[in-house]
C-alpha cells in the first residue's frame, strides 16, 4: 500500500537517512519537550524513534508548524553538540487536529 510513497520519498532525499540511536533520541526528545514548553505549548506526549517523531500537544493558536519548527531548529541545535552532522528532521511537519476524543484516545 505504501510502497510508491516510500520509492517517492526515498527519490526526493538530498543526502542519506539519519538515524538517530538512544542516546541521541533522548537529547531529541528533550529538546523538543523544552522548546515546546518554554514556548507555551502544552506537551500531552512525544515519541521520538530512529528517524521520526509523533507529538500529541495543545497549541497556543493555529500555528502548528511555527511551534514545531522551532522546536526541531532547538533539538537539531543540541545533537549537532553531540557530534550529529546535517540535517537531522525534515522541512515542514504533517499537523492533524484531533476531531474528537475518541481520536485523541487513538493518538
């Protein structure tokens, strides 16, 4: 079912995947989390794995890909202290609000 949006998405890659292992998860996370609090938006849950992250949080206004991007700008600032060079997330963020609580439940 995914197979042609994963050879689009593997096509439009300028430079290889980075996967992030446990340690440089956890700076991820943690500096997503702060940024995002220091911002003003309330962290519900984060899960960061090798190579993405989920985010289930309230924001401040509509401006979901503002907060979020200055969030990652934070975390990719942090694991390039850690010896992770490049780019770390990707341009932009695929944001859906939740239409219910049976969706939030779900998230």
């Amino acid at each position: 079912m995914f197979d042609n949006l994963h050879a689009q998405s593997q096509r439009l890659l300028k430079r290889a995947p980075v996967h992030l292992d446990a340690r440089q998860r956890r700076v991820a996370a943690g500096g997503l989390v702060t940024k995002l609090l220091d911002d003003g938006v309330q962290v519900i849950v984060l899960s960061v794995d090798d190579h993405h992250f989920h985010l289930l949080a309230r924001f401040p206004d509509h401006q979901v890909r503002r907060w979020v991007g200055r969030a990652k700008m934070h975390s990719a600032m942090l694991l390039r202290d850690c010896g992770l060079k490049g780019g770390v997330w990707a341009v932009r963020c695929r944001a859906l609000p939740i239409a219910d609580r049976a969706h939030q439940l779900n998230v």
